[in-house]
C-alpha cells in the first residue's frame, strides 16, 4: 500500500480591512476604500467613489460608489466605466440574479432592470422591518428583516413572506436557516414548509 502526504493549506500572513468582497473562478476582488484589491496579483485600481458593494453581472462588475451611485465597470477593459445610474443616497447592499437586481437603498429596498449595461429603477419594494440581509435563491430573491422573511419572484412579486423576530438567515440548496431573537431556528424547505427548533 503506498502512501501519499494529505492535502495540506497554508495561511496567507498579510491582512488588511475591507468592507467587500467578490470572488469568482480564479480571482477574488477587495473592496478597500475606493480601491479594488485583487486576493493574487497586485494589480490596484482605483474608482471615484467610496465602494459600499459589487457584484458580478455577466462578465462585467456593478458597483456602488458613495457620491455616484451605481455603476458597471468592464474588469476586462481595464475597469472602464460603462455606465452610471445616478443614485443620491448611500446603495450599502447589491443582490444580482440575471438581469435583475435588488437594492439596499438608504432605508428602501429597490427593484432594478439591467439591460445591456444600463440600470433602470424599476420600483420601491413595500418591505417592513429593519433589514438584515438579502440573498440570491435559485434566480429569485430572499429579504430578511428583524420582522419577516420574503421571497421575490423574479418579477419582483411576493412569493412567499412569513412573520417573526429574526436575526439572521443562511441558505442551503434544500433549506433557508432563519434565527430568531427567542432562541428559535426557523427550517423551511423549498416549498417554504416550515420547522421549529429550540437553539
């Protein structure tokens, strides 16, 4: 029988803050500041705004940019700028799924379109509570706030919401993991049947 040496995984000794990350298939991006950090590399490119979050849309990047707004940026074309969407108040969180996005806009949850490289609002979401998270599902969209879980169609519709005082949401192919301040797990499953257990 031979014998081979395990799998084994070295740290990396450098850290430094970051308020964002977004990691693809052989690359990883760091939001510092105005700056985007790549994890290899030391290629650093600066945008002209303070980056809240980014995500990827095709090949290309959405970024929010205090002071700006929205805007996609071509990571293959040397981060040329290649549209902006105007945007007043401060866009703390992005959720893409295809050509759709959600938005943390301020205090508002906001719908919008994206085609080509344009951003187009599509509508202020009636959303209740403190929000907590927002997640892509399966093309659809998961809001956690402090009083409800809502799943959104990719129409930006109601598909399911249940009530309750959460804290925080994780997700499985098979389940959604919702905690809740009275020490609760809330399971529900992907026809959102619910279970309860004690923490």
């Amino acid at each position: 029988v031979r014998v081979i040496n395990p799998f084994g995984f070295t740290l990396k000794q450098s850290t430094f803050a970051f308020q964002s990350a977004l990691a693809n298939v052989g690359e990883t991006w760091f939001a510092r500041d105005r700056s985007l950090v790549p994890f290899v590399g030391d290629k650093i490119v600066t945008l002209d705004g303070y980056i809240n979050d980014l995500q990827y849309v095709g090949d290309r990047m959405i970024v929010s940019l205090d002071g700006i707004g929205i805007a996609v940026i071509d990571p293959n074309d040397d981060f040329r700028v290649l549209s902006q969407k105007p945007v007043t108040e401060k866009v703390s969180q992005l959720v893409v799924s295809d050509n759709k996005m959600i938005a943390l806009v301020g205090d508002a949850v906001k719908a919008f379109k994206i085609t080509g490289n344009a951003v187009d609002e599509v509508k202020t979401l009636d959303i209740d509570g403190q929000i907590i998270d927002i997640q892509n599902r399966n093309g659809e969209f998961v809001i956690l706030t402090d009083t409800q879980i809502v799943i959104l169609n990719t129409m930006f519709g109601v598909k399911q919401r249940h009530y309750g005082n959460f804290t925080a949401f994780a997700q499985t192919e098979d389940h959604i993991f919702v905690s809740s301040y009275d020490g609760k797990l809330y399971v529900f499953d992907n026809n959102f049947v619910l279970r309860k257990h004690a923490i």
